[in-house]
C-alpha cells in the first residue's frame, strides 16, 4: 500500500465514456480512488453507487471522486448504464492490467484484481489517507466523509 505523505503517481486512465481521466487534470482538487475488485457484483455495485449518491457532497468538499477496477471500458459503461450512474466516473484500469492499482500498492497479483481500497489525496498530490477493506465489506463512507470535512 502507498504510503501517507507519498507523492501519488499520476495517472491516465479513461472512463465508461472512452474518456481519458489524468491525475493531473485535477490539480488543486481533492481526489478519492474508490479502488473495487469487479464489476458486476453486489458489493462493488453498492460501493460506486455510494460515490454516485454523494457526488454532490463531493462536490462541496472540493473533491472529485473515481470509482477504479481492472474492468474493460465496455464493461464499465454497461455497468454504469444499468446503475444509472450519470455523474461518477468509473475509471478501467484494464491494460496494461493493474498497472495503476500496482503503482497504488493494491493489485492482487494471486487474483488478478484490485483490493477494495480508499485513497484520497490532497489537492498538492500528496497521499493523505488510505484504507483497505475486506473484499466481502462495503467500505466505510461515513469515515471518508469525516475524513474530507475534516481537512477543512
């Protein structure tokens, strides 16, 4: 796992609309990876559903956050058509595989996926937080909240 205080390395990814997401696009923000193991199931699904759901409050914290996994982009808008997730944006980290849960310290080599992990970082780029979580455990949402508002 990254360590608090770490640089967080950048990144370019692209989301369910073939649309490419940098780290660095967000400077001066900001921003939690709500890393998931797989789309398509009922954890993962109430874990984005959750960034979608507070989107607004987010918003207000001057935070953006990004759902990630290993899934193709096509899954991923498939996906996020059926929850109907119209503001969040699920970032594919599908090739080259993992690379960006391995740079965070989260890619499970053994399965092939991401842990169920919270990063977030402050708007200089700098780790601030960071929680794995049991892959069977809806992460704690009430502890990011505090956690954002807390940093004034």
């Amino acid at each position: 796992m990254i360590e608090i205080g770490s640089k967080a390395p950048d990144f370019a990814l692209k989301d369910q609309r073939g649309k490419t997401a940098k780290l660095a696009d967000f400077k001066g923000k900001r921003v939690l990876l709500s890393f998931r193991p797989l789309a398509w199931t009922a954890i993962c699904h109430d874990q984005m559903m959750l960034l979608e759901e507070h989107h607004l409050r987010f918003d207000e914290l001057n935070t953006v956050a990004l759902g990630i996994g290993v899934d193709s982009v096509t899954s991923n808008k498939a996906w996020a058509d059926e929850m109907e997730i119209k503001n969040t944006r699920l970032l594919s980290d599908f090739w080259p595989h993992g690379e960006v849960a391995r740079s965070y310290g989260v890619f499970r080599e053994a399965d092939g996926i991401s842990e169920r992990a919270n990063i977030i970082i402050d708007k200089d780029g700098m780790v601030v937080f960071t929680r794995v979580y049991p892959t069977a455990q809806l992460p704690d949402f009430d502890e990011i909240m505090r956690f954002l508002e807390g940093m004034g």
